[in-house]
C-alpha cells in the first residue's frame, strides 16, 4: 500500500472520528467479543471523568481498524487509541488499569486537565 492510499484512509479515519467536536480529544476503542466486563467499567468511568474533554468511540469490530489502517490492532484484547486534531497521539493494548487509561488521557489533553485542576 503506498504512503498516499495510507494517508487519505487515516484522514478519513480522521474526519469520522475526529470530526468537530469542541477541541475535545479522540479516545476510540476497538473492542473485540470476550469477557471484557471490568474494563468495560474502567473505560466508562474514565470517559465519565473527562467527558468535557474527551469523546469516546467504542467500536466491537476488528474489521474497523483494517478499514482504517492504524496499525496493530489486537484481535483478542482491547485497542484504545487516542487521536488529537487527526493524529494518533497514543495507544494502548490489553486489559489495562484505569491508571494506565488515565496516564494517556492525561497526556494527551494537559491543557484540558490544567483548566480542569483550576
């Protein structure tokens, strides 16, 4: 696949998931069918915490990571990849702790959690 295929399907990606939506950031999840239940709630309860400045995509097909080329993307344990103004900042696989989808969160929207501190 050359370099231009790839990048006109990562702006799309871009343009589905990263539409305007008040600078908030992108957190999608590509989830695949198992007994993810716990960090179902993990994942909740962070979108929750940062739900003015996040916007959270959870999407229960693999096939939609083919579609959109963003690299590995695990068939059986979740992929949550965050994405700020059109690019991928960060990616996680596995049945992380909320800490770790904390960390990302935090590392990819500062001045979001800056403004929220104050």
């Amino acid at each position: 696949m050359s370099f231009s295929t790839q990048g006109n399907r990562f702006e799309r990606f871009a343009t589905e998931v990263a539409a305007e939506d008040g600078g908030r950031i992108q957190m999608v999840c590509i989830r695949p069918p198992g007994a993810f239940a716990a960090f179902d709630e993990r994942l909740n309860a962070v979108a929750l915490r940062h739900v003015r400045s996040v916007r959270v995509s959870i999407f229960r097909t693999w096939d939609f990571a083919a579609q959109h080329d963003l690299g590995f993307v695990s068939p059986t344990l979740p992929t949550v990849i965050i994405v700020r103004d059109g690019e991928v900042v960060a990616k996680t696989i596995g049945d992380v702790p909320q800490r770790e989808l904390e960390n990302i969160v935090a590392r990819a929207a500062p001045a979001a959690e800056a403004r929220r501190a104050a």
